[in-house]
C-alpha cells in the first residue's frame, strides 16, 4: 500500500507545474533539497519515476502525468 501526505502531494503538483525545483523550492518556501528528498520519497514509494531529469530541467513523463490526474481529483 502506498501512503503520500498530502502536502507532499501539493508539493508535486506545484512542481509538476512549474517544472523547476529551485522556483518551486523558493515559492514553497522549503529548501530545493528538501523538495527533491520529498520527490525522491514518493517515487521510491510507488516504486516509479514521475519526472525525467536532464541536467537542472525536470519534466513530468508518462506515468508522472498519470499520477497528476489521481493527486489533482484528492
């Protein structure tokens, strides 16, 4: 079974949004480390990727976008 917070939930879709951990970090206003452990802990959970990193840009993939429509409808 698969526990997420729901702060980290509206974590994710902030991030998924503004597809920057560093804008999204300064506008949550926690660290950018703490909001990649939060990111790095959820997919350890569903066991998934959500985003595709490349170098400091993160993008939402295929099962990232899936996960969206679920934690948006909560």
């Amino acid at each position: 079974e698969v526990i997420v917070n729901f702060e980290d939930l509206k974590k994710i879709i902030h991030l998924a949004q503004s597809q920057n951990i560093q804008k999204s970090a300064a506008e949550l206003n926690i660290t950018s480390g703490a909001l990649s452990k939060t990111l790095k802990k959820i997919e350890a959970n569903l066991n998934t990727a959500l985003f595709t990193r490349s170098g400091r840009n993160i993008q939402l993939n295929q099962q990232g976008k899936k996960f969206l429509g679920y934690a948006s409808q909560l």
